[in-house]
C-alpha cells in the first residue's frame, strides 16, 4: 500500500519561489501534456518559463502556491480578478488534491472580491479538470508560441454572488 502525501499548506508567492515554479511548470508540461502535444509544442510552451516576464506574471497576479512539508508542488495565478493566468501542479502530486486545493482558494478569493466570472485558456489535458469544476469551453483558440503553435480552449465558470454562497451554506 502507497504512503498518502502529507497534508499539503498554501500560501501566497514570494520571490524566492521561483526557481522551484519554473521546475513544476516545466516538469508538468514535460510529464503531465505528452498525449496532447508534440515535443516541439512541449519544448515551445516549457521556455515561457525562462522568460522575463514569468516572475513578473507572478508577482503581479494573485499567485497562490501549494507546499508540501515547506516546498513548493503547485501554484495558480489569478489575473484581475477573474483571469486564471497560470495554474500548474508537479507530477508527483497530481491527482492528488492539490490542483483542486489551489482552484477553490482562488473561487473562494474571487468570489469574495465580487467577481462574476473566472476564465481560463486551458490545455487540452486540463480541460477534464476545468469541466470537473464547473467551467464551460467557450472558444477553441490557436496559441503561437516562438515557431509552434497549440491548441488551446477558453473556458468559463459563472460565479454566484458572495451573499447568495452564504445563504446557501
């Protein structure tokens, strides 16, 4: 019988997180995308990571990072309130609750801030997970990246107000 994961925290980005962010973005489109994309897609989408502007999308955005005994395994950053910019757990833990972890903190933050709505590109291998929660696909879209190109869905998830949540709880 398999050990379980110890209890996973969450907290908010610090700048010294991101070498171990760039590891889990790199690591889950290396290991998790394979069945939907080629390596070339994979290798394109992979050195979005080594850009300048990665630490800058997650400093500025809401990122929340997910921590297992104190390391990073997971982060997800919200974009103006309704944009899930960046959301991306490491292999090692994925099916095992984090990803959805991450996702209800930021419904839960987003809803609170009275947001309406979240929206999100989504991979082709996350859309189970989007549908899962709630979301529906809205639009198929083509994403360049440097020489290749990736599918890619936006989906959405209409958000009850804050007061109604409370009422229904």
């Amino acid at each position: 019988m398999g050990q379980s994961m110890p209890k996973p925290g969450l907290r908010p980005f610090l700048p010294a997180d991101l070498p171990a962010l760039v590891e889990v973005f790199q690591a889950s489109i290396e290991e998790l995308t394979g069945e939907d994309y080629s390596e070339a897609q994979q290798e394109a989408w992979r050195l979005q990571a080594e850009e300048e502007d990665f630490a800058g999308k997650l400093a500025k955005d809401l990122t929340l990072v997910a921590t297992v005994e104190g390391s990073p395994v997971g982060f997800i950053a919200l974009k103006d309130n309704e944009l899930i910019e960046l959301f991306h757990v490491h292999p090692a833990v994925a099916g095992q609750g984090v990803g959805t972890m991450l996702y209800d903190a930021v419904e839960r933050l987003a809803t609170a801030r009275g947001a309406a709505r979240l929206v999100a590109e989504v991979s082709d291998n996350a859309q189970p997970f989007f549908q899962k929660h709630g979301f529906q696909p809205q639009r198929r879209n083509t994403l360049s990246l440097g020489d290749e190109w990736l599918g890619t869905t936006t989906m959405e998830k209409r958000l009850a107000p804050a007061e109604d949540r409370k009422l229904s709880s």
